[in-house]
C-alpha cells in the first residue's frame, strides 16, 4: 500500500510539473504573439506619424504662403504667382491626403 501511495505521489507530481510547463508554453505562446501584434502596432504609428509630419509641413508652407497673400494686392503679377504656387501647394497636399479634399477649396 506504502508503494502505491509513494507510485501515485510520484505520478502526481509528475502530473502537476508537465502541466506547469504546458502553462509556461501557453504563456510563452501568448507572449510571442503579443510581442508580435506590438511590432505590426509600432509599424503602423510610425507611418502615422510620418502622414502627420508631412501634414506639418504642408500646414507651414500653407500658412507662410497665405500670410504673403495677405500682404500683396489682388490683381498684381506677384499675388497672382503666390496664388499659383498656394494652389500647387494645395493639389500636392490633396494627392498624399485625399481625405481632405471636403475641406479644401482652391483654384
């Protein structure tokens, strides 16, 4: 009886190690792919906020050439070129975010 009882013991133990390790493997397994889904994630913000600084920069450009419309008077050679490089401006922004066509409007 003394034999069975350490036999089962034995198995016991055996029993409660191989299933730590399955754990352990589950575990590592969820780890793997959670590593995995981060690195796709972190693919994906860096493309972002590559689309955001180019936005930035469009947003500067834009902005320094509105301020030199504001200062020129309609009508004269140098407005009408500053109106024509802001309208380039404007179509190569709408080529790299079409999204924003809805709330841009140039000629």
């Amino acid at each position: 009886m003394r034999v069975l009882a350490r036999v089962l013991s034995v198995c016991f133990c055996i029993v409660l190690v191989l299933s730590s390790f399955g754990c352990m493997n589950k575990d590592e397994r969820r780890l793997k792919e959670l590593q995995r889904q981060i690195e796709k994630y972190d693919v994906v913000i860096e493309a972002q906020e590559e689309k955001i600084d180019k936005l930035e920069r469009y947003k500067k450009k834009y902005d320094v050439l509105q301020d030199k419309l504001s200062r020129l008077t309609p009508g004269t050679s140098e407005y009408d070129e500053v109106v024509k490089e802001n309208n380039e401006l404007v179509r190569k922004m709408l080529r790299d975010f079409p999204e924003l066509e809805t709330y841009v409007k140039y000629r």
